[in-house]
C-alpha cells in the first residue's frame, strides 16, 4: 500500500490459493469465503480417527487483476499419544499489487504476510475434541484467532456430528508513503499512519452432519454463522460520487455499518464409483446482514489413471447480489449513511475451472516413510462484475458509462507429501 501522507487508497484484499482448509483470520467477504481459502489450517479431525503423521511443503501462486501473490507453506502433524495429535503450519504471502484499485487513486505496492498456526486433537473414544491458535502479521494487519470444536461418532460410525466455535481479533492500520516517488512507482519509505488505528471482532459458530447414507454415497451437512463487529471496512478503498469537471467524479472514503452478521448453508454428496472413482456435488447458500445473498455450485471428479496418477477436476460456478449500500457511482457526496464501492461487495458471477494431479512414490532407503506423493493443482477463475465499471477510463467513457470490469486469475499449487 504506497500512499503519499494523509491520502486513502484503493488495496483489494489480496486473494490466496484455492483447495486449502479454511480458517476465519480476517473477516472474509463472500467471494473468499466460496472461491478461496485464507490459509493451509488443519481442519478438525473426524471423530473416532486421529489424522496420520504428516509432512506437506507446499508452493502457492496467485496471479490476476495485476495482483501477484506467492509464497511456501510447511505443515507438520504429529501424533505425541495414542489419542494425541498436534498439528503446526507455517504460510507465507508474498504480495505484489497495481491492481485497478490501486492505479485509481495509489501506486503499487509489495508486502508479505506471514501466518503461523498450531492445533491439537484429542481423541477420547468416539469423541474428538479440536483447539487451534492462529496468529497472521502483515505490515497493515494483525489478526489472531483462536478455534474449537468437538466431534462424536453415532449410531454405529454412520453418522458423525460437529459443533465448532471460533474467535477473532483484528488490529486494522493504514501505510502512508513518507516519500512519494515522482512517477508514481513503488514507494521507497513506508510508514504506519500515526492517526490510524482500529479493531475488528470475530465470532463464528458451525455444525456439522455427516452421513453414510448408503456403502457408495456419502452425505455433508453444515451451517455457519458469523458475527463481525468493528471496523470492517478497507482504509484504502474509496467510493466516488458524481461530480462537475475532470473525469466526472471524486473519491472519498468508504462508511460501513459496524456490525455484520451472514449464515451459510451447505450440503455435499459424494458417490465412490466401482472403478475407485468419486464423483462430488455440493450447493452453498450465503445471506448477510450487508444485504448480499450468494450460490455456489460445484461438481468434482476424481480417479485413479496410469500406473501410480491421479487425476482430479472440477467445476465451480458462484453468483452473488451486491450490499445494499454498495454504487460504482453515487449521485453526490454523502448520499446515504453507509457506502461502499469495494468489488467485493458488488454483484457478479463467477467461474473456476480446475484440474489437478498426484503421483505416488517411494523414496528409497527411508524405511520411516510410509508413503509419499508429489501434487499439482491449477485453477482458472472468471469473474464478471455486473456494476463494478473500470473508473479508470473514466477520461474516455464518462463517469458511469465506462466498460463493465472482468477479472481473469492463474492460481497453481505444487506440494509434496510424505506419512510417516
């Protein structure tokens, strides 16, 4: 984030690789809660069955809007007991940004964010119970968060029931550029607003259900609800009105209400085909107190090919209404008592096309290693915004007439796993 002293940017939240579990260290909107993952946190384990001994080293890369993010991670889990296991990661985003917020009103930027997670399981018959810690530092942005939940297996292992709580704490704080350089590039000396400073609260709660429903078929139920209060908007996003002159508009800063409050509902079926394949299909439905409902719908298709490969695709496809206090272009300045024009708060629909594959192998002469496998993963994510214009043509177009924007982003993912 490269500011000149006492001016308001326009950073996007930086998107991170898909396929990953999901963990609440900032308050997500509704595009990364579906589409994207925050980081490589281990998920509860099952209930009645610890999670194996495990190694990941894991490359991620994210590359769209002209936003760049790349960066390792390194799981470890171990058990210590019988009924024991513990669980570290380690998640690095290397940040690079001139995406169209940033070039309406800033230069670009380069940061990195590092993420730090430990977890533990403790198994006590058919009950599983799961404690984790997150703690995530960038130079802006500070949050930490701390989850439970428990698991019980009933009604002979075919059913599995899980109660899960979570709770954030976020430092929200604003870089200035102390020396602008003159063309606008990135800035040599960056500073934190000494006038900035704010606090944003999370609480989260989730269920879950999951059924054997029949030998082949698999069912999964959750709900999710989240409660957000605080400052929730971005320091560096800015709306703009209607104005006489120039490019026919002028920016000002963003007003969010200071609450949120959005549930999510899901459900996932999962078939395992005669010749070792598994089909999946899942529907989620989002609804928040910012006014925006969302659908995810997405099938998946994995099975084994040559030799020791498999294979993996998917299909995912997102639509979302956008908040009612959202406008690409208000009327005049202080229109209403909320208003936003960050693109994730817009309406757009959305589609990611996947494709992945693993390779099992031994690795000679390491008796301790039970298995191993080397894996790549590469998304494709369209994205067209329904009334999010690319104000950046304002010149050519006028105010309001400009083209529709669209996002086109890589994302890849190359890992190697080893049990042991």
């Amino acid at each position: 984030m490269r500011f000149s002293a006492g001016a308001h940017g326009g950073r996007v939240k930086k998107p991170a690789p898909p396929r990953t579990a999901t963990a609440g260290v900032r308050a997500l909107p509704p595009l990364a809660r579906t589409l994207l993952a925050l980081g490589m946190v281990s998920l509860p384990a099952l209930a009645g069955v610890l999670p194996e001994d495990e190694a990941d080293v894991m490359y991620h890369s994210y590359s769209g809007g002209d936003i760049t993010v790349r960066g390792p991670s390194v799981l470890i889990r171990k058990k210590v007991a019988d009924n024991l296991s513990l669980t570290y990661n380690y998640y690095e985003d290397m940040i690079s940004s001139a995406s169209i917020d940033v070039k309406l009103s800033a230069s670009p930027y380069h940061e990195i964010r590092k993420q730090n997670s430990f977890g533990a399981d403790f198994l006590h018959g058919k009950t599983t119970y799961s404690v984790g810690y997150i703690h995530s530092r960038e130079p802006d942005y500070k949050a930490d968060t701390t989850y439970y939940s428990v698991s019980q297996d009933m009604f002979g292992d075919l059913t599995t029931i899980t109660l899960g709580y979570r709770r954030g704490w976020d430092n929200v704080y604003r870089d200035l550029c102390a020396a602008p350089h003159p063309n606008n590039t990135d800035c040599p000396d960056i500073i934190n607003d000494p006038t900035f400073h704010q606090r944003a609260d999370h609480w989260g709660y989730t269920f879950g259900l999951t059924q054997i429903l029949t030998r082949n078929l698999l069912a999964n139920v959750n709900y999710e609800i989240d409660t957000d209060q605080g400052y929730l908007a971005n320091p560096y996003r800015q709306i703009r009105y209607a104005s006489p002159g120039g490019v026919g508009f002028t920016l000002a800063p963003q007003i969010y209400p200071g609450t949120r409050t959005s549930n999510a509902a899901s459900v996932q079926l999962k078939y395992y085909l005669p010749w070792r394949a598994a089909l999946t299909g899942s529907y989620r439905f989002y609804h928040d107190t910012f006014g925006i409902t969302g659908s995810t719908l997405e099938t998946d298709y994995t099975a084994p090919a040559w030799k020791r490969w498999i294979l993996d695709g998917s299909v995912r496809y997102y639509r979302q209404t956008h908040a009612s206090f959202y406008s690409d272009l208000f009327p005049y300045a202080n229109y209403s008592n909320f208003m936003a024009r960050d693109r994730e708060l817009a309406a757009f629909d959305s589609w990611t096309l996947g494709v992945g594959a693993s390779y099992e192998f031994e690795i000679p002469h390491v008796p301790w290693i039970h298995r191993s496998t080397a894996n790549i993963r590469y998304d494709r994510m369209m994205i067209d915004y329904k009334d999010f214009r690319n104000a950046l043509l304002a010149a050519q177009y006028g105010a309001g007439g400009e083209p529709l924007y669209k996002l086109d982003a890589n994302v890849l993912e190359a890992f190697l796993s080893i049990w042991y």
